[in-house]
C-alpha cells in the first residue's frame, strides 16, 4: 500500500513537473516571438507631398508612396503631423520612428539620423511677389516713404501760402486779394512756383515780413526739394532691386524666408545668404505676401502647388530652379528598418503605380521634367 501511494505521489510529481515545464516553454516562446509594433510616422504640411485631409487624415505623394511601402511590409503605423524643426528633433530622439516627407538629403542631415534611398530628384525654387496689375504698378510707382514726403511738402507749401496771403492781402491786393477766396489762390500759386524754382513774377509780395516770409520760403524750398529728390531716387532704387529678383545671385540684397531645420535653410547659409526662419511653409508665405520678407526658398514642387491652390495672383515662382537635390524619408540613426524600407522603396518606384502617383499631385508636365522623378539616374 505504502509503495502504491509513493508511486502515485511520483507520479503527481512529474506532471506538476512536466506542466512547469511546458509553461516556462510556452512563455519563453512568447517572450522570443516577434512583436508587431505600431510605428509612429511623423509628417508636416509640405503639399503635394503632405497635406491634411478633409476628415482629418493626411494626403499627398509622399503619404501615399509610404502607405504603398508600409502594405508591401506589413507595417502597422500611425501618422502624426509636426511642423519641420520639430519632426527633425523627433527622429533625433527616436521618437518618431520615420519621418515622411519630402525631406532633403544633405551631409549634415546623414550626419544627425538614417536616410532611406531617394523617391525623387528635385531643385529648390525662389518664391516672390508678382509684380503684375494696375495695384502693384502704382503701388511701385508711388512707395509709401514718398507719398508721406509729398504730403509733408503740400502741407508745407499750403503753410507758407497761406502767411503770405495773411500779410499781403490788404497791402498787395493786386497780387494776393480780391473777392472770396482768390487770393489765397494766386498764394498758393507763388508758393509752388517759389519752391519749385520756377518764379514766374506774376505774384510777389511787397511789405517787409511778406517779403522776409519768401526769402526764408525759397531756402527752405531749396532744401526740401533736394532731399525729396533723394528719397525718391533712393526709393526707386530700393523697389527696382527687391522687385527683380531672377536667380539665387539676387537673394544676398533682399530678405529671405525658409522653413526652420530645413535643407533650404543649410544650404542658403552655406553660401553665405542671410535667412529668415519660419515654422512652415505657410508661414513663409503669408510674411512673403504681408511684405515682410522678399523672397522664400523652398522645394520648386511645393512652390508651384502653393501659388496655384493656396496663392493664386499673389505669389510667383522663378521660372529657373537651382541645385538639385534628392529627397527620401528619414529615421533615428542606426535603424534596423533603413534598409528593408529602402528596399520597398525602390521596389514601389519601378512599379507603374509611382508614376500614376506622380502625375495625380504633380500633373503630367511636372513629371516629364527632366530628371524630377529620374531619383537613381540613368
């Protein structure tokens, strides 16, 4: 009896046993195995590449070339949107595990973080003002610093004809009265003949402080008329200078816009071209428009969208691009997932539907250009 108990008690013994050690199998297995990951994609508004929806969600070339790898991967991910210098901090920290967009592929950026193959070859652009309609031309011909000169001059000039008269009226009435207000007329007729030089003597004073009022008249004038000659010489000059800005060499003597942590930014001020830094795109923009700044550098892509949806009449792209540069997605350096990604990246673009892709947010004559969508070369 005692060896059938002990034989029992062995028994429970080792399936206890055995069940332990299926568990400890069974999780370790659990432990080792893959976990699928939800990626955090992060994005900024840079159309046609990144642009928020209407429901919420973000559209765009470089939005819809990601989902198309993701698919490919099997990746789960969610897309949160930045503005730039923050996306770039965010793969810095990894705290975003890729970056979407079109972001530029330069020495300083494959320093900071991991960049995928390019999707594209594109240039940068120069965005200004247009200077067409009657408003811009009057407004070219008249800046505000010489319209505020010749108000100062007219009321100047009405001031000393109106001494003049006070001091003439009674004691010249040949020249400066008659009946209503007609000597104050003839006044102001010989105080603009006075200041422009002219002197036509039709109308001179004749008392003491009359006359002493036109001496000191014709000197003031002399001197008003020459600095107002300067302002608008100077004024002029200014408006010619920011007004015809035609290639990268005009941006070293106007003021110009970028978008913070950008390409454009380190690549302007490589070449020594004082910049001014914005959070986004439209911000750039709207302090091009509000005249703030005189020009904005950015992707030529992203300039010709914004001046035909966002902008229309009121801003105008360089017809010629400079230095061309590629554009991929980013990630934190030493990403194990740089080169499977590269690999669908590469794998997408020589699939049709790229270019289908291409010529929806680009338009067919964007992507016939030369080079744009060529990112390998030949």
């Amino acid at each position: 009896m005692t060896d059938r108990h002990a034989m029992r008690g062995l028994r429970t013994t080792a399936c206890l046993a055995g069940l332990l050690v299926v568990m400890a199998c069974a999780r370790a297995a659990a432990e080792d195995a893959p976990v699928r990951k939800e990626l955090v994609v992060g994005t900024f508004h840079a159309p046609p590449f990144a642009m928020r929806a209407q429901d919420g969600g973000w559209t765009g070339l470089a939005i819809d070339l990601w989902r198309e790898v993701a698919r490919r991967q099997g990746i789960s991910y969610r897309i949160e949107g930045y503005d730039l210098p923050a996306l770039v901090a965010g793969i810095e920290n990894g705290r975003i595990d890729v970056a979407v967009g079109p972001m530029l592929i330069t020495a300083d950026r494959e320093r900071r973080m991991d960049l995928t193959s390019p999707f594209m070859h594109i240039a940068l652009g120069i965005g200004t003002r247009p200077e067409t309609g009657w408003w811009p031309t009057l407004r070219a011909l008249l800046p505000r610093e010489v319209l505020w000169a010749a108000l100062w001059l007219v009321l100047l000039l009405f001031v000393s004809a109106v001494i003049v008269w006070l001091l003439e009226r009674h004691r010249n009435p040949q020249h400066f009265g008659g009946p209503g207000m007609r000597g104050l007329g003839d006044a102001i007729w010989w105080s603009a003949s006075t200041m422009s030089t002219v002197g036509y003597g039709d109308r001179t004073p004749v008392t003491f402080w009359g006359r002493t009022t036109g001496i000191v008249w014709m000197f003031v004038s002399i001197i008003l008329v020459a600095g107002f000659i300067a302002l608008v010489s100077s004024a002029f000059t200014v408006h010619q200078l920011e007004s015809r800005i035609r290639s990268i060499g005009d941006l070293s003597r106007v003021r110009v816009g970028a978008i913070e942590a950008s390409g454009s930014v380190e690549y302007l001020r490589g070449v020594g071209i004082a910049t001014t830094g914005c959070k986004s795109v439209a911000a750039c923009l709207d302090a091009l428009v509000a005249g703030e700044i005189d020009a904005v550098v950015e992707e030529w892509p992203i300039l010709n969208w914004e001046a035909s949806h966002r902008y229309p009449g009121r801003l105008a792209v360089v017809p010629q691009p400079f230095t061309r540069a590629f554009i991929g997605f980013a990630l934190p350096r030493d990403s194990p997932r740089r080169r499977p990604l590269s690999v669908a990246m590469l794998q997408v673009l020589d699939d049709p539907i790229w270019q289908d892709l291409a010529r929806t947010y680009l338009g067919p004559s964007s992507v016939e250009l030369s080079g744009l969508l060529n990112a390998r070369g030949p």
